[in-house]
C-alpha cells in the first residue's frame, strides 16, 4: 500500500489518447459554423447590393423619361399658345381678301353702288361664317327684355308703346365665344312714360 504512487492524469493509461480526438472534432465544428454563416451572409449581401444597383438604375431612367415627358409637355404647351389662332387666322384671309377687292372696285369709274353693296354682303357672309364656325355668336336683344349679364343700356327712353326695360335701339351687337361673354350688347332701354300733371288730377278727382 504504501509502495502505491498515485498516477497524474497525464499517465493515466488511455485517457491522453481518448480526450483528444474529442476535443479535435469539437474545435473543428466551431470552426467550420462561422465559416458557413459567413459565406451565406456574404451571399445575402452581394444579392442585396446587386437589387439595389437594379432599383437605382430604374429610378433613374423613370427620372429621365418624366424630366423628358416635362419638357415634351411644355414645348407642346409653347406651340398650342404660339399658334392657337391658326385656324382661325385662315378662315379670316378670305375676308380680307374680299374686302381689298372691294376696295379696288370702288376706286374704279365703271363701279356702282349696287354692286359695293353686293360686295360688301358677300364679304360679311363670308365673316359670319368665319365667326360661326368658331362658336362665335352674335347678341342681337331688340325688342327683348334688358338682361343686364349680356346687356349694357346706353340710356333710357320713354316708351309708351313697349313694356319698360325693353331693348328699344341696339346701338352695337355683343357676342359670345362658347355661350361666354366676350362683348355685351350696347342698347338703349324703354321706360314707362310719365303722365301728364292734368291726367293725374283727372284720376284723383
């Protein structure tokens, strides 16, 4: 008993040879776990960049085509304001054109009264059909009730034949653009006639 020598762990027999396979594998395992982490994250992140890169490309290009689509916009905006009366414009020439060839004619010797007149009725057809076309029509209220929205009384005039307000003499047309006012009509307006001092005492008595 007393011979016995306590044997360290060291010397054990086996227990060297059978912890370190153990311990090996253990440290080989948490190697090879944040190695794998790594690379999947590594992955993730080059994935995200990469949508990123195709989410900011498409943003640009949407930038350009609305920043293009705004240009386009106000160039076609430019043109509509710069030649908005084209039309209008053309329809007008003929008239003129009629009224420079009724200018001519009545500088000749040979020209007639009867004929200006035709002329210049041709002439006007030819610009109320101009105006008509355009949605341009005329307020012509004689013999109509005032209407102060389309109408303008130039004055007044007694009137025993007609109701009052009515438009007696209509001194120049108005016209409207698309049922809209561009000119009121200038007109003069009935009133009712004042009655005479001895009809009154007539009545009273």
């Amino acid at each position: 008993m007393a011979n016995e020598q306590k044997l360290t762990p060291e010397e054990e027999p086996g227990s060297s040879d059978e912890a370190q396979p153990g311990a090996q594998q253990t440290a080989t395992e948490t190697a090879e776990a944040p190695a794998g982490e790594s690379a999947e994250l590594q992955a993730l992140l080059t994935d995200a960049r990469t949508k990123a890169d195709e989410h900011w490309e498409q943003c640009l290009r949407l930038q350009a085509e609305l920043e293009n689509l705004r240009k386009r916009s106000a160039r076609d905006l430019a043109q509509a304001h710069k030649f908005a009366l084209e039309k209008f414009a053309a329809e007008l020439l003929p008239v003129r054109d009629s009224l420079e060839m009724g200018v001519a004619a009545a500088a000749e010797e040979s020209a007639s009264v009867e004929h200006l007149r035709e002329g210049s009725e041709l002439t006007l057809k030819m610009l109320t059909a101009a105006l008509e076309k355009f949605n341009i029509a005329e307020i012509n209220p004689l013999n109509e009730k005032f209407n102060p929205e389309y109408h303008e009384a130039m004055s007044m005039q007694e009137r025993a034949d007609v109701a009052p307000n009515t438009v007696v003499t209509v001194v120049q047309k108005g016209y409207l653009l698309n049922d809209r006012l561009i000119r009121p009509a200038m007109v003069i307006v009935s009133r009712a006639a004042a009655q005479p001092a001895g009809g009154q005492l007539n009545e009273q008595a």
